[in-house]
C-alpha cells in the first residue's frame, strides 16, 4: 500500500512538472526558440538558489497568465548551461531579461511577483501607444492599474510625437493610449489635446490639460500614479 501511495505521488509530481507553462532551454535550443517567437521573458537560476526557489510559483503563474496572449516564459539552469548565461551577462540569480529576438535583449525591471510580470510583459507586447476607439476605450480604461490615455486631434503633429515620446520612455511602467476621434473626446467631456490618466484607486481619473511638454507630462504622471 505504500508503495503504492509513493508511486502514485510520484506520478503527480511528474504530471505537475509536464503541466509547465515555463520552457525551460538549453543552449542548443535556446537561439531558435527566441528567434521563433517575437517576445519572451528569460529566467536565468540556479536550483539552489532561495531567491529563485521564490521566484518559480509567482513565474509560473505568470506564463499561464500570459500563455492565452502569447507571451512565453522561459527558464535556463546555470548550473547545466554556464556558457550560455555568461554570454548574456548573468553575475548573479535569478536574472531576468526580456527577449526580442536576439540581438534585442533588455533587463526585467519589474517586481517578481506573477501579477507584476503579467502586467510588464503585457505592456511590452503592445506598442508604446495603443490607438483606441469608441468600441476599445472603455476596457482599455481597465487594462492596467494605471492607464493614460491622449485625446488628440489627428492633424496636432507636434502633441502626438511628443506624448508618444514619453510612452516610449515610460512603457515599462503605464499603459499609454491614444483617441484621435474628436467625437469620442466630446462622449467623454474631454477638449483636446489632453491627457486622462485612469486608475483603480483614488478618485478614479486626473486630467492633464496643459501644454504637451515631455517633462510635464512625466510629473503629471508620476503624481497621478501614486495612491493619496
């Protein structure tokens, strides 16, 4: 009986480790899988590693989350594959990096837990403003913790560049958006050009109507985002 019992116990823990949404790579593979898919989130580790013993159920979650949208996680033993960790820079673990293709390599700034990875890597799959629509606004309000959205007129050149500037230096952190619909602005009582900044908390929503300056728009940002 209870051989039985460890057998079947033994099964599990196979079953569970089959179950992975994490790939874990070796060197002979590692090349092609990045090169076959447009983004991925590398996990550099080592068994005995606490941190990473930490890491691996928030990691997990975090690419069943992502695996419906396409993003793929993956993992690399250092202990196995010392070469292919020193060619990327690993000096200590768990390493994270962000993968697009592989000659586009950038650290994982965000925290380790599988809500923060799911949300980072779901912004670096969208590009660094999303053009929204009547039908699209609504849930992209939603979509993030903190969200802001430009309401601008198609012809404003110089707004446009300039709010896109600072989605591409703040990508990691917001969600950026942009209507160019003048009458989806008024459905929203917004003037353009302005900015909403939309948020789970708080009073819901701040609106920044000054002038599209970079530097302005990063505090307006920054005092926003963060909870009274």
């Amino acid at each position: 009986m209870f051989c039985k019992r460890v057998a079947l116990g033994l099964l599990a823990a196979a079953a569970a480790v089959s179950a992975s949404d994490v790939t874990q790579l070796k060197k002979d593979d590692f090349n092609d899988f990045i090169k076959s898919n447009d983004l991925v989130l590398a996990e550099f580790f080592a068994p005995w590693c606490g941190h990473c013993k930490a890491l691996a159920p928030e990691y997990e979650e975090a690419a069943t989350s992502l695996k419906e949208k396409n993003i793929k996680l993956v993992k690399v033993d250092c202990t196995e594959e010392a070469d292919l960790c020193q060619e990327y820079g690993v000096e200590g673990y768990p390493t994270l990096k962000v993968f697009r293709g592989p000659e586009s390599v950038s650290p994982y700034s965000g925290q380790r837990k599988a809500a923060a990875i799911t949300s980072y890597m779901v912004k670096q799959s969208l590009p660094a403003v999303s053009i929204l629509s009547k039908d699209t606004l609504e849930d992209f309000k939603t979509a993030d913790k903190v969200v802001l959205v430009a309401y601008i007129d198609a012809s404003d050149k110089s707004s446009n560049e300039t709010f896109t500037a600072v989605a591409e230096k703040l990508r990691d952190t917001y969600l950026f958006g942009g209507v160019n619909d003048a009458a989806v602005a008024e459905a929203e009582g917004v003037k353009t050009p302005a900015i909403v900044l939309y948020k789970s908390f708080d009073e819901g929503k701040a609106t920044f109507t000054e002038k599209f300056d970079a530097e302005a728009i990063e505090s307006f940002a920054q005092t926003a985002a963060t909870p009274w």
